[in-house]
C-alpha cells in the first residue's frame, strides 16, 4: 500500500479558500487513483490498495466505533487474502492503523469521514484492460490530463518575432470560445478530475470577462496559473488578481535593455510606445504588483520567464540585476507572504516552432550551453534573492518537441486548448493542424479527446526522453 508522505501538515492546510470546495479531490484512474491537494496545486498517486481504504470513507458505511472502522478498512484493501496467515494479517492491520494516523494527522480523514471529494469519472474499458497487462507505472495512461493550458484568446497587443502564437493556423471563420463556453469547460474539467489550469494567450487579461472567467475556476475547486506581460498589470488588474487570491503567476519578461525590450516586443501600436518605453512601464507595473502582493500577504508563486533568443541572450546579468533591484525596492523579503523558491527568474530557449527556422533569432547549442553555465554559475553563490532556472538543455535542437512556458510535459500530463475549442498534447502540436470534428471539445468529451488516435499516435512519436521525462 502506497502513500506519499509528503502529503501537507498543519498550516499548509488552513489557507483561506474563496468558495465551499474541499481540500481534498480524488480522482479515479485504472491503477488507482490521484489525491489532488487544493491549496498546493499538486496530486499525489495512490496505488489501489489505499485507493479502496479511501472509498470506504464514501457515504456513511464505516462505523463510528474506532475498532470496527479499522476492522472495515481492513476488509476493504485486503478482503480474505490474509485468512490463512495470521502473522501477515497482523502486519496488514498494524498497517491499516498507521495509514489512517497519517491521513488524519494531514486532515484528509476524520473518524469515520473522509473531508475531501470523490470526483465520479469514469474510468473506459480500454485502460483498465491495458493496466492489467502493463506492469510499467511510468507507462500507464491517464484517464485525463492533470493540467490544461487554456489559451482565451490569439489576439495580442505585441507582435514578437519569436513568439510560437503567431504561427497559429488561420482561423478559417472558427470564433473564439465564448464566457459561456469557457464556464461549461471548467466544469467539464473538474468533472473529469482535471483541477489546474493555466489561463494564457495571446493577451489574456485583455479580456473583459478574464477577472470572472478567474474566479468561476477558483470557485470550482481549480488550482489557477495566470499567464500575463508585466506591462499588462495595471491597477485593475492587479486589484482583480489579488482580490480572487491567485497564488501562481507567469511573467513574461523580455530583455535587460530599453531598446532590445522594444525590439522584441515589437508592439502593434508603435506610436503609443515611442513615448513610453515597455520596460519602463514593466518595472513601474511589477513594483506595483510585488507591493500590492507585500501587503496583502497573500501566499503566491511568481516566474519570471524570458524566452531567450539572440537579440537578448547578451542580456541575462541585466534581467537579473532588473529583478534584484525592484525586489530590494520594495524590501520584499521571506514572510511577506512569499517562500524561499517563491519567486523564480526562467532563462529558457525560444524554440523554433515555424517551418523556417531562422538561424539569427534562435539560439544554436553553443548558445544554449552558455546559457545553462551562466544559469548553474549565478544561481550557486546565492547573489540573488530568487532561484535562476532554465529547461535548457545540452543535446540537439531537433530533439526538443516541447514549447517554452509549458510546465508538465504536453500530451503525458498536460494538454493544451486553443482559443477557438482545439484539443492538443501541446501548443507546439496545434501548430500543425486546424480545427476539426475530431478535436473539438464542442463536440467531445476532454476524456474522448484525450484517448484519441491523434493523442495516441503523439505519444507513440515522441519518446518520454524526447519530452525531457
């Protein structure tokens, strides 16, 4: 019987929540289960054994006498297999004993009720016929992803030369998911035990219904990513993001320089931004955010991502030392509701997404192996007050199938969903094709989609080496 032991203690568990949903979510898989901890945004895998001691919590079966539940719960995950051995049935229940101690010391259990959620899905014949011939864990399927990118919108008020949305296929009259679809998905997710979500774009706050389209996933019991450009936090938005407490941000950062910043962004509105520099009113906007963030105290994570090419892999000391003066501004330090680790600068190569690769925008591998020696060299001596990571690594480019920005490996964990109900491993794949009755979660289930033959043969193409597994 397996339970993972890292499971939170104490405080960890008594974060303020905006809505009635649990703690705690089990969602059911072929193998077992997932045990999704809210606060954390994190699941834990449960082999079938602890996932039968969980379910003998559903309803109100279990006795309220201690002796007889543990009796129960025994007969749950053993049945009779013990019946002719004592000693191994002793062992089994002693066991039993010291699992439910931990579950209750986490609060996942009290006596004979389990404070948490069992998500119904459904678990399809064909996986649990592959489970039964799969001794490989690391091999099994998933019932659905335990992540999703959800892109609300194409449209961005930058034109970034590297940046892989603009080699999206047309739209072809396809229309952008409305409020109304984008609320029916969250449910559908969460139905489907699917309980973190990165919003992203385009430009997503851009939105009108964004701060709404937040909260409804919040309330839901979703674990919320926010993908946003430091210039795009202004007042508004920052009050939005505070107030619904999202506790994970990406920022995307693109340069150390003025000019290099402007070069990159290449923003739509050139006459707006010759008066104001992007980067100027990046560091005013992210001041202002880390300081609403200060003083409310609120728990939160925030990357920084830069996604490095040649105009700005010269500029990595400046997009540092940028980020150590305005959290020395501000006098941010541990306690003012962030962790050591909280706040993370990420160094990672624009990949080339586009059919021409062009060779004097993306980094080569020389490039990248000093990218990843400037990243281990100025992470080591503990000059600054945030962790400095990169995904960058040191074998060819043409190997590399995932997208920068993109957390849990596309397509094994994640998916990706685009602005117009597309369903895809990963946003790099959506690429390639367009919109179709096949793909269309208009049309399909999330879990359909997921078990499809386009999902299916993704995988059989990209080894788990390829994907950095």
């Amino acid at each position: 019987m397996c339970v993972n032991a890292g499971l939170p203690v104490g405080d960890n568990l008594s974060r303020e929540a905006l809505s009635n949903f649990p703690e705690f979510a089990v969602r059911n898989e072929a193998w077992g289960s997932f045990i999704f901890v809210r606060s954390l945004g994190r699941y834990y895998a449960l082999d079938k054994q602890m996932s039968n001691l969980l379910l003998a919590y559903r309803g109100e079966g279990l006795s309220q006498d201690k002796d007889e539940r543990l009796d129960q719960l025994y007969r749950a995950v053993y049945g009779n297999a013990d019946a002719c051995d004592k000693s191994k049935e002793a062992l089994n229940r002693k066991n039993i004993q010291q699992v439910v101690m931990l579950l209750e010391a986490r609060g996942v259990v009290k006596d004979s009720r389990f404070l948490g959620k069992f998500v119904d899905n459904v678990v399809p014949d064909i996986l649990q016929a592959e489970d039964e011939e799969n001794e490989d864990a690391e091999k099994r399927k998933l019932v659905a992803p335990l992540s999703v990118n959800l892109q609300l919108t194409r449209t961005c008020r930058n034109h970034c030369r590297h940046c892989w949305v603009l080699q999206m296929p047309s739209a072809d009259g396809a229309r952008e998911l409305d409020k109304k679809e984008v609320k029916e998905l969250i449910e559908r997710l969460v139905a489907s035990g699917v309980f973190v979500i990165n919003f992203c774009g385009g430009f997503a706050v851009g939105r009108k219904d964004f701060a709404e389209l937040v909260k409804y996933a919040i309330d839901k019991g979703m674990y919320v990513n926010v993908s946003v450009e430091g210039a795009a936090l202004t007042k508004e938005v920052i009050a939005n993001l505070i107030s619904l407490e999202v506790r994970n941000y990406r920022i995307g950062l693109a340069a150390g320089n003025v000019t290099t910043w402007d070069n990159m962004r290449r923003p739509n509105n050139e006459k707006a931004e010759k008066s104001s520099s992007s980067r100027d009113r990046f560091v005013k906007r992210v001041y202002d955010f880390l300081m609403r963030h200060k003083q409310s105290k609120h728990s939160a994570k925030i990357a920084f991502r830069v996604a490095v090419v040649k105009t700005n892999s010269g500029e990595y000391l400046n997009m540092a030392q940028m980020l150590r003066d305005i959290l020395s501004e501000i006098k941010l330090k541990i306690g003012d509701g962030f962790k050591k680790g909280d706040v993370v600068l990420h160094l990672d190569p624009a990949w080339a997404v586009s059919p021409s690769n062009d060779g004097n925008l993306f980094l080569n591998e020389n490039e990248i192996k000093d990218l990843i020696a400037w990243v281990n060299n100025n992470n080591a001596d503990g000059q600054y007050p945030f962790i400095i990571e990169t995904r960058a690594k040191e074998k060819s480019l043409a190997k590399r199938h995932t997208l920068d920005g993109f957390e849990e490996p596309g397509g094994f964990r994640s998916c990706f969903i685009s602005w117009n109900g597309g369903m895809y491993p990963n946003a790099e794949w959506s690429l390639t094709r367009k919109l179709d009755k096949d793909n269309d979660i208009r049309q399909h289930s999330i879990g359909d989609i997921w078990l499809n033959n386009d999902f299916s043969n993704f995988r059989q193409h990209f080894d788990r080496m390829q994907l950095g597994l």
